[in-house]
C-alpha cells in the first residue's frame, strides 16, 4: 500500500512536470502555485508517514489480538479436553461405585441370611428341646394315668 501511494505521488509529479513542458517549450507557471502544490506534496509526504505509522501500530495491535485470540481459543480447548477427560473419569468411578455398592449389598445379605440362618438354627433348637420337654411331659402325665388306672382296677 505504501509504495502504491509513493508511486501514484511520482506519477502525479511527472504529469505536473510535463503539464508544464509541452514539445520542449516550458510553460510559464505561477511561482505561488508552484510553491503551493510542493508544500501540499510535503504535507502528503509528512501524512503517508503518519498513516504508515498508525497502520504498523494497527498491525502489531491486530497480530496481539490474534494471538489473545488463539490463547483463549486453545485454553477453551483444554478446558473442553479436561471437561471430557472429568466427565469421562466420574463415569469409570460411578462404575466402580456400583460394583462396589453391589458388592457390599451382596455381602450385606450374606450376613444377613447367615444371622437369620443361625437365628432359625436357634429357634429350631429351642423348639425341639420344647418339644423334647413336651414329649417327657406327656410320657410322664401318661405313665400317671396309667398307674391310676391300675390301681382303679
């Protein structure tokens, strides 16, 4: 962009220069105008410079951006990457929390039908030494009758 303006500015000399030669006759041009169109050519010379400068500075402004620009387009990755990599880690110990719940109700119902099995076992025992008690009782309640009867007779 820069050496185009420089050139238009040289092309736009040279068509002045030859505005006032025409076939080897220099033409008489007012001084005032002369001197005119030179300080407008140094004012856009002295403006090119300044715009050359806020255009660098607007580039290196842009290239920051840029880069601002892809820093936070690359930690918004990795955060999506860790998002996944999180999300991805408390499905395995969900899994794991599962088997493990499975595994302590299993072994929560082993010891229960293990102390309900001894509590039967129990119960199972008391009852036969009832009916143990019951049965020596009847014998006994028998064997009286028994022995009323004989001596009735």
């Amino acid at each position: 962009m820069n050496t185009v303006m420089e050139t238009r500015m040289s092309i736009i000399q040279q068509t002045f220069a030859d505005a006032t030669t025409v076939q080897g006759t220099v033409l008489s041009v007012d001084a005032g105008l002369l001197d005119e169109v030179e300080t407008m050519f140094e004012f856009l010379r002295k403006e090119i410079v300044v715009l050359r400068r806020k255009n660098t500075k607007l580039r290196k402004e842009l290239a920051e951006a840029e880069s601002d620009k892809q820093e936070i387009f690359d930690h918004a990755l990795d955060i999506d990457h860790a998002f996944s990599l999180s999300k991805i880690c408390n499905e395995q110990k969900s899994k794991t929390d599962m088997a493990l719940l499975d595994d302590t109700n299993r072994r929560m119902r082993r010891k229960e039908v293990s102390k309900l099995r001894n509590e039967l076992k129990t119960q199972r025992q008391a009852h036969d030494e009832q009916l143990q008690e019951m049965g020596a009782e009847f014998e006994m309640a028998l064997r009286h009758r028994e022995m009323d009867l004989n001596t009735m007779q």
